[in-house]
C-alpha cells in the first residue's frame, strides 16, 4: 500500500489532473458521480424501507451506501466532496485558486444532475411504489428531515460528513488494488451514514426524489397516511436550508483534512 506522505504526494498529480480537465468532459464526469450516489442513496432507502427499528434501518442503509463511492473511486468520475482535497495541489501552488473553484462549481453542478436525474427515474417509473408505496414514504420522510434542520446544523453536520468523506478517499488511494481501494472508503463511508450526517451531493438525491414523489397524488396520500407533515419539503428548502449549509460544511470538513495531511507530509519538502 501507498503511505500518508505517498499519498500526499501523488494526490499533487491527481488533483492538476482534476483541475486541467476541460470543463464538458468535468461536467460528464460530474453527471456521474452524482448519479452513482444517488444510485447508492435509492438503493439503500429500499433496503430500509420496511425496517421498523430506526437503527436497525439505518444501518441497513450504513452498509450500502459506501457503494456509492466505490462507484465513483473505481469506474471514474468527479465527486465534489471528495475534490475538496485539491487544497492540496493548491497550497503546493501547482494549481490556482480560480481552477479549484471551476473544478468545485462544475462539478457540484454536474452532480446536481445526475442526482436530480436519478431521483426522477425513481418517481417517475413508480420504482419508488414498492412495498404499497413504502419506499416513497421512507424518501419523503428522509427529505422532510434534511429539509426541517436549523443551518447551524445542517453546516456542522456537514463538515463532520466531509472530514470522513475524505478520509475514506484518502484510504482508498492507499490502497493499489480495486479491493483495497473498497475495503478502504467502506467504514468512513459507513460511519458517516449511521451517525446521521449531511452529504450534499447525497442530498441532492434524498431532497430531490422527497419532493418529485410529493408531487404524486398516491405517494402524497400514502405519506399523509403515515402523518408526515410535507410543508417544507419545497424546491427552495432543498437549496436554500441544505444544500446551501451543508455544502459549506462539506468544505470546511474536507479543506481541514486536506490542510492537515499537506502540512504535515509535504509542506516544506523539496521532493514532494
């Protein structure tokens, strides 16, 4: 395996990768990434949508979801979380500020996409009917909550989720085999996912499908049936009270540990 200073180093490389990437092949990248989360994100709704102890069901969903980011590592996309460590090549002044923010912009957008588009699949192919609409109640109810946190902490929420997103990025580049790359990402993925905290490119899908499947006459009855309240599952709570929050806590969470690993493994070094 690659050490912490071996990955430090060679995240350099990959990180001027990132940045030069020309913008439409970024975004396509994007797309993907965002769907291969929100793929992650449906399928471990399903698997606990008949669960009736909460923990239980949680960490059903704990257990599948790093599959998501196995997605991303090993097929090849862009996941913005993940791409907050381009601090890294930037405090080395390999890349620029400008580039790190196109690379955030253009990816964050093009998993924006992708996870809406998933999310619709979902309702719109009456996917999420399964179990007599079950599934749609288990999505709206997840979007209500993200949609019902104060921004205080829905940002807090999302910077401890972005410290261990990258963690398990970093673990994965450690590894040199497509089966250490997984076994690496598995359990700060899944530890981030029962402990309840916020990933905006996962969100993206969780809100989005939330408010697709409460614009559907028999989803919303099944959830008014289950006494989910649906006022703030909107289009601008999405936004407005978490993506807006947890993006900038997934930042924070992700720049810490990239400031972190640079100072300790390569700042001041002449062979890096």
């Amino acid at each position: 395996m690659n050490s912490p200073a071996e990955v430090a180093k060679n995240y350099i490389g990959i990180g001027k990768g990132k940045v030069n990437t020309p913008i439409a092949k970024m975004f396509l990248l994007g797309i993907m990434a965002g769907m291969f989360i929100a793929w992650a994100g449906l399928g471990s709704t399903v698997a606990g949508s008949t669960i009736e102890c909460a923990s239980v069901a949680k960490l059903v969903n704990a257990l599948l979801f790093p599959g998501g980011l196995a997605m991303v590592l090993v097929a090849g996309s862009e996941l913005f979380t993940g791409n907050c460590l381009l601090v890294i090549p930037f405090m080395e002044k390999e890349v620029s500020a400008l580039g790190v923010l196109k690379n955030w912009v253009v990816v964050w957008i093009g998993n924006l996409v992708g996870s809406v588009f998933v999310a619709a699949i979902s309702i719109f192919s009456h996917q999420a009917s399964l179990f007599s609409s079950k599934v749609a109640v288990a999505q709206m109810s997840t979007a209500i909550g993200k949609c019902s946190m104060t921004f205080g902490d829905a940002f807090l929420k999302g910077v401890a989720c972005n410290i261990l997103v990258c963690i398990a990025v970093w673990m994965a580049f450690a590894a040199k085999d497509v089966a250490g790359k997984i076994i690496g990402l598995f359990f700060p993925i899944c530890l981030f996912v029962v402990s309840g905290f916020e990933h905006s490119i996962a969100n993206m899908y969780y809100i989005a499908v939330g408010v697709l499947a409460k614009g559907n006459a028999t989803y919303l009855q099944a959830a008014t049936d289950a006494g989910l309240d649906v006022t703030n599952l909107t289009w601008a709570k999405m936004f407005g009270a978490n993506l807006l929050p947890v993006t900038l806590g997934n930042i924070v969470g992700g720049v810490l540990v990239g400031l972190v690993y640079w100072y300790v493994y390569l700042q001041g070094r002449k062979d890096a």
